[in-house]
C-alpha cells in the first residue's frame, strides 16, 4: 500500500490498481454445456465470465457461422450468423421463453453471467445494460437462480429479431465540440432552493442514466464509488428510491456543492475561471510547423511499468497496452516527421518495438535518466513518477537552450484507467490553471540522484503562463477527439476534456502535466477498463495502430494554423 499512496500523492495513479494474480483467481470457471445441432452433431458451448460465450467451431454447420469467418477452435458469439445465435442461445438457456413481443430470460449460471453480459447476447451491445435494468426494476443487479428478465423487442438486436437500435447514447450535445457541448449541458440545467439548500435541476431525457448522464457528466466523479455514492445521494435528494426506476422527465436535484466548475452557479468563482480559461482559448493562435512538424519538440510517457502495472481490469493491465501504443505513436513520428521526438520510459527488454501480442505484465522498466532508474519496487514509488517531468522538462530545457522555439515543445501522457463501467472511450487531462502552482521544488529525497534532478527539479509559472498551459492544451485536446473520431475510436459520452480529478473529497491535476513546461501538455486515458467493449478493443493490436495513428494525425493537426 505505501507504493500505491505514494503514486497517489503524486497525482498519477488515478485509480487503485487490482492485482491481476488475485483477479484471476477470483474469477469463476466458464460453463460449459453440451448442445446438438439440427444435424445431430454434437457441440460444447463455453460461458465464459467477462468474456462471454464462445461455441466449438469444428462441427458447426456453415449456415452457423458469419460470412468469412474461421471454423477452428472456439468461435465467439459475435462472429456468429443470425441463425447460430439463435440457435446457439436456445442451446445454452433451454428455459428461455421467445415471444413475439419479449424473451424472457431465466438465469441458470449467476457465477458467470451478468447484467452485461445479458445485454451484449440478447440486445447486441454491453452498453444496454442500464436500458435492461430500467425494464426489470424490480429484479437485482446480482443475479440468483431462476431470475426472469424481461428483454423486450425493442431491445433485441436485430440478428435476433428485435428493433436493433443499439445503445441508446446519441443525443444532440454529441456532434458539438467541447466548448459548445459543455454550454448545450448548461443549458439543461435550472437553479432552485427548497429546504434542504441550494441544487442545480435537470429533467432526465429518454435512455438517460443517473449515473453517466448526471453524475459523470455534471460533476468531477469518474470512479466507480464516488460515481455510485453520489447517485444514491442526488436520488434521495431527489426523492428517487429506486435509481434504475427513474423514466423520462424525471426531476433531478444535484446540490450545487457537487457541480463541476462549468455548471456552477452564476458569481461563483469556479464559472469565473472557467470562462477565463474558454476566452483564453479563443485568443490563442495556433503555431505553425508544417506537415513534417519541423522544430516540434515532442516527449512521450507511458504510465506505470515495472513492478507498477497499473489499473486492471477484464483480464488486461494498463502499463504494457497503452506502452505499445506510445511505441507505435513513437515510430509513426520518427518515420513519417521531422520532430525530435523522446520517450520517459522503456522497457529493457522489449526496447521501443511495439507488440502484436502482449501477454503477461512485463517485470522491468527505466525512467531514462542519467543514470537510469529503475521501476523495481526498491525505491518510492512517486520518484519514478516525479522524474518524468523532470526529465521531460530537461529536454524541453535543452531544447530552448538550442535556440528551439517554446511554443513547439509537447508532453503526453498514456494511460487506461477504471471507471465507472457506464462510461466508455477516451478521456483527455489538461491542467487546470487554478491547480497549477507558482512555484515547485521537488525535495532531494524524490529525486533518484539522477543528474536531471539538478537541473529541472524546480519549476515557476506565471499567471499567464498557467493559463496559456491550459488553453494550449484544450486546443491540443479537441485535436485529438476529432482524429479518434475519425479513426471511429470511441470517445467519452458526456465531457471527454477534463482539466481536474476528483476523489475522496478533493480535486488535483497529476504530477506529469502539473509540472510540465511543455508549452502543451496531456494526459490521454485511451480506454476504461472495467468496460468490457474498451477492454476488448485494447486488447487488439489493430485498434492501438489505430489509435496511434489518431495521435499522430492530431499533432499534425494542432501545430496547422
């Protein structure tokens, strides 16, 4: 624990990490079931927790199977033909009653299945699983034995018969940019008082939930817990016994104390900074460098590493995945730019190559100082992470030193974290200029003895350089959502840009991006691991190419006028 509070204090562990080893052995053994095909073959279907259902490959009848897809070994849920879906369902839950109008669902395996789970096999899509709580308001989220859940047709996917509509997420704030989205929010908000005090009021609108409509999207609560607390409190507050109950037009009442700074109320000081930073923004004129990024200074961090893996979740870990991508994103730069380009850590044995494959955690990992330090549990644990800025700040040094222009220096930051399983895709941190310090020496014992340390340990910002750090890094931030976009990479429902973290009672900015001179700086969550549709596409080496390529095409992009 002294490791994982030390990396707290930092401000870069965002979320308690689970230890994988433990995680795996808590997981339940899959079901398996045996089932027969129209033809009488015999067939071995496997449930799987977190993972879904999977169904032997080799005697399945082709009309079972997608078009193109690879008959060998277990074939997965989703690469099945509508036809085999159906089939492959009857199979493994014979008690199901299909009606012209519902499925009603009789769980049988609760060690392995999940409301999520329920959802991604009946209604296509893990996402829909609030949609199927609200139907069945009166059934638990841990499922017992003989359970029946009512799956409506509007709900089923299409493969099975339904109207297919896909998790309901879309609404009109989604095609706007940050700016604009955040105002559109606002705008749903009223003020009133009653006795309990003062609150924000919202109408919930249709395939809204409690938990990412309004607490994620108008607070600074992102993690599980703070994020479930504080929608059992808005509900009672609001009068709501049942927060799966809630329907459409419902009253929401959210105490003005839990509000994120751009849904304040008006002369608050937290709206003031707020469009402070949004007019600063509109002043700051992009700078130019050119298709091949000529006299960009670019440094490149991987979270965690080492002994230090990171959140996990869903059977994968944050250091080595989001490491592969800061390699890809690396080469991506050095082949097809001009900028020099740096990482703040490597993987002795693995060097910069990016993975197809990845494993197991990997042991090892330096913090390219001079010397290098080593990421081997021996020391703090919020020295490595520290002596990232500082090495970051001492190229950056160099580099204004060699007649480099400041405004073209960039720090980002890789990381995945876990979050409440509602929200899904990328999540952007910027600093925040109020949380930015003046003034910061990092003391001798957080150093690591490392020559960088006696050069770069220290920073001074003014008041316009915080706030030009902030702006900058909206700019780079909005960039980046619109190349994920167009690399159809998801991205955060509600508020994707962030410039603080909230938990237990406070708000930071983590070290990386506090103290970094980088005239831009970021701290990019690529994924939410404890959704499983994130998950699952981090553990594809296609998606981190993808997403690499997102990145580089988003540098491109910001340093256009």
């Amino acid at each position: 624990m002294g490791g994982l509070n030390a990396l707290v204090s930092a401000g870069l562990c965002l979320f308690p990490a689970v230890v994988l080893s433990a995680a795996a052995a808590q997981d339940p053994a899959p079901v398996l079931a045996h089932a027969t095909t129209p033809e009488g073959r015999a067939i071995l279907l496997r449930l799987q927790f977190r993972k879904g259902l999977g169904v032997e490959g080799k005697m399945l009848p082709r009309a079972f199977l997608s078009k193109g897809v690879d008959p060998g070994g277990w074939v997965p849920f989703e690469s099945l033909s509508p036809e085999g879906k159906r089939w492959a369902l009857a199979a493994l839950f014979p008690e199901d009653l299909w009606r012209q109008d519902e499925v009603r669902h009789r769980v049988r395996y609760p060690e392995v299945e999940s409301v999520w789970t329920m959802a991604a096999l009946f209604t296509g899509h893990g996402q829909n699983y609030d949609r199927l709580m609200a139907e069945n308001p009166d059934l638990p989220e841990k499922l017992r034995v003989g359970d029946l859940w009512r799956i409506p047709r509007t709900l089923l996917s299409l493969d099975l018969g339904g109207a297919g509509r896909g998790p309901d997420r879309s609404q009109p704030e989604d095609e706007l940019d940050d700016e604009a989205r955040v105002s559109a929010y606002r705008g749903l908000l009223s003020f009133g008082e009653d006795p309990l005090g003062k609150y924000a009021a919202y109408r919930m609108r249709k395939g809204e939930a409690l938990y990412s409509s309004v607490v994620i999207r108008y607070t600074d609560r992102v993690d599980p817990k703070g994020v479930n607390e504080l929608a059992d409190a808005i509900a009672r507050r609001s009068g709501i016994e049942d927060v799966r109950g809630i329907q459409p037009g419902q009253l929401i009442k959210i105490p003005l104390k839990f509000l994120a700074d751009p849904f304040q109320s008006e002369g608050s000081s937290g709206l003031a900074e707020e469009r402070e930073v949004r007019a600063e923004v509109r002043r700051t004129v992009r700078v130019e460098a050119g298709p091949k990024l000529k006299g960009v200074r670019i440094v490149l961090d991987a979270g965690h590493g080492g002994v230090d893996s990171g959140a996990r979740a869903n059977g994968i870990w944050e250091s080595d995945f989001v490491y592969d991508i800061a390699m890809r994103v690396r080469r991506l730069l050095e082949q097809e730019t001009e900028a020099q380009v740096s990482s703040t850590i490597r993987y002795p044995g693995l060097g910069f190559k990016s993975r197809e494959a990845i494993v197991t955690p990997s042991g090892s990992a330096e913090i390219l100082t001079t010397p290098p330090f080593a990421v081997d549990g021996e020391s703090p644990s919020a020295i490595s992470v520290h002596l990232r800025w500082v090495l970051a700040n001492d190229l950056f040094a160099s580099f204004r030193k060699a007649k480099g222009e400041a405004q073209k220096t960039l720090f980002l930051s890789f990381h995945a974290d876990s979050l409440h399983p509602s929200a899904r895709g990328s999540m952007i941190y910027v600093p925040s200029a109020a949380l930015v310090p003046s003034t910061f020496a990092l003391g001798g014992a957080k150093t690591g003895h490392v020559s960088e340390a006696r050069r770069s340990a220290w920073v001074a910002f003014t008041g316009r350089e915080k706030l030009q750090g902030e702006a900058r890094s909206r700019q780079f931030a909005e960039t980046l959502l619109r190349a994920l976009q167009k690399e159809r990479i998801a991205v955060h429902a509600n508020r994707p840009i962030r410039n603080v973290i909230f938990r237990n009672g406070g708000k930071w900015v983590p070290a990386v991006i506090r103290y970094s001179t980088g005239a831009t700086k970021a701290l990019i969550e690529v994924s939410n691991l404890t959704n499983e549709d994130d998950a699952a596409s981090l553990r594809e080496p296609g998606f981190r190419e993808r997403y690499a390529v997102a990145v580089v095409n988003a540098v491109r992009a910001y340093y256009r006028k």
